[in-house]
C-alpha cells in the first residue's frame, strides 16, 4: 500500500467542497457554484471570523468604529481570500488565468452578497437567515457587512 502525498490530500479535498457546493444566483443574475465554510474554517484558514459572528459570540455590538487605511487594505485581502476559497466554479484569482474571474470585476452588491453567504447570514436563494449552522443571531438591523474581527483571548 502506498502512503498518499499532500497532493492525495488536496485532490480530496476538493472534491469534498465541490460536492458539498451550491448555486448561487447573485444579485446582477450571474451563477456561480460556492462552499459555505463553517466557523472553524474560518478560524482555522483565515485567522477570524466575520464580525457578525464574532460579535455574536462575545455579545459585543457590530460597528465599524476604528476603522484605519490598514484596516480597510487588510479587509481587501481578507475578501479576496474568502472569494478564493468560497467561490468553487468558476474560480476567482486576484491575477486571474484563463477561465478564472478576477475580484475587481465583481460588482459590489454581488461581493457583498458572497461575503454574506460565506458567514452563513444568507441562504443560496438569498434570504437572510436568523443562524449560523442553526444558531440564532442577531438581528437584520443589527447587522453589518461581515467583515472581519479577531476574538480577544
């Protein structure tokens, strides 16, 4: 029996996140197919969670006080790498190749869109959900738009 290679592992988990995929109807009418991640991917691949969920978790209140250039830089990274991941088919790249989209071409009310699927605030069809994996949140008026925050220890 041959042991498998890191290659063995990233072919299977990508098949993984394709199957478990869904189409997404964004508001300008395209389709794409995205994975939405649960709370310890983001913890674990992105190194926080969106601030609606972070917020919800600490009962702090949502709010954009505080905010820097660096923040707003870092929040640009953070929402192409969420992209990269999320977004299955057809593939988003800041340095796109054939086939692939590049972010800047996304209309915001669509990157907000895929943000908010990507924190669980939204179904596929686009209804606002009250949970995250089945947990209530707050309120639709209490929200943000899910950018992201680190939980203090």
């Amino acid at each position: 029996m041959a042991i498998s290679t890191p290659d063995d592992f990233l072919k299977t988990a990508a098949e993984q996140r394709k199957k478990a995929g869904q189409e997404l109807r964004l508001p300008s009418g395209l389709t794409v197919l995205a994975w939405q991640p649960s709370a310890e991917w983001w913890m674990l691949e992105v190194g926080r969670l969106p601030q609606t969920m972070a917020a919800k978790i600490v009962g702090a209140p949502v709010n954009g006080a505080g905010l820097t250039a660096e923040s707003v830089v870092e929040f640009a990274k953070w929402t192409t790498r969420v992209l990269e991941a999320v977004v299955i088919e057809p593939k988003i790249r800041l340095r796109p190749g054939p086939g692939e989209v590049d972010p800047n071409v996304i209309t915001d009310d669509d990157l907000g869109f895929l943000i908010r699927f990507a924190g669980g605030e939204v179904t596929p069809s686009g209804r606002d959900l009250d949970g995250f994996s089945g947990e209530r949140r707050t309120p639709p008026e209490s929200r943000d738009s899910g950018g992201p925050v680190a939980l203090a220890p």
